[in-house]
C-alpha cells in the first residue's frame, strides 16, 4: 500500500522521518530534494535550510 521512498541523494530507502532541503534565492527555488537522516545532517552543515517531514505527510501530499 505505501510506496518505497529514496534519499534523493543518495538512494537510500526512507524510513519513518525524511527531510526536504530548500535552498531559495530571489529567482526561486534552487533546490528541493528529499533526504534521509544522514543526508539531513551534511545539507545542515552546509548551511541550508532543512525541514522534517513524516512519511505520512508525503504520501498524503503526493496521494
Ligand atoms: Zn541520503
């Protein structure tokens, strides 16, 4: 019933929690990706901003 979701950087299969990384400037948005745990935490070290996100929201939002 509920679909397998990926790190979209590096493929690992998403378990109860994912992150999206936003990165905007005034032109849009630049990056929009969803990641796992470890992913999270070097996006965060970059400095950009990261949000969590439960599995249940998204396939909620993606129906
Ligand atoms: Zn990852």
């Amino acid at each position: 019933m509920a679909r397998e979701l990926f790190c979209d950087h590096c493929e690992r299969t998403l378990t109860s929690t994912a992150y999206r990384v936003i990165s905007e400037d005034p032109g849009g948005v630049l990056l929009n990706m969803l990641v796992c745990h470890p992913c999270n935490q070097k996006a965060r070290e970059l400095g950009l901003e990261t949000r969590e996100i439960t599995l249940d929201e998204l396939q909620l939002k993606r129906g």
